[in-house]
C-alpha cells in the first residue's frame, strides 16, 4: 500500500484511522506518519470542543474544513500542515507512527 492510500485511508473514520496506524507500523513512511498524527490532533479537537456547548457547532465547522483541508493534501500527495495547530500535532504525537 502506498504511503498517499494509507494517508488517505487515515481520514476515513477512527477505524480508516486505527487500520492506517497498523499498516504503517509494519512499513513506517514519513507522509503516513504525518498524516496519522495531524488526523488525530483533529479528531481530539473535535472531541473537545463537542463537550463545550456554546462554541459546539463553530469548533465542528472548523475542525471539519481543516479535515477537509487534510485530505487534500493527503490526496495531493503533499504534508500539509492544519492551519495554526498543525504543528502543534506534530509535535504532540511525535511518539505515534
């Protein structure tokens, strides 16, 4: 599997994610890697900001462009940071993948 169908898988669901962590694990790439841990640092966001109720509905909108925005670059074939809290991702899970 190519580094960019790992990356990409990794942003289908938290089961996309957790298939994506294990295949990378056996055959480490950095683009896979980096991907894991910005899609993990989304997902978190999204977690967090859905247990405050009154910024639920903007964190969401935003947590999911970002998403979006990712999966571009997965697609792409490019490491593209999120916006602002990118490389707050990277380097929080540097341990993960």
């Amino acid at each position: 599997m190519t580094p960019q169908v790992k990356s990409i898988i990794a942003h289908i669901t938290l089961i996309g994610w957790i298939i994506a962590l294990i295949v990378n694990s056996s055959n480490k790439d950095e683009m896979t890697s980096f991907y894991l841990r910005q899609v993990l640092g989304l997902f978190l966001l999204g977690i967090v900001g859905g247990l405050i109720p009154a910024i639920r509905i903007i964190i969401g909108v935003i947590v999911f462009i970002f998403w979006i925005m990712s999966l571009v670059g997965a697609i792409q074939n490019k490491k593209e940071e999120t916006p602002f809290i990118g490389r707050y991702f990277q380097d929080w899970f540097k341990g993960l993948a």
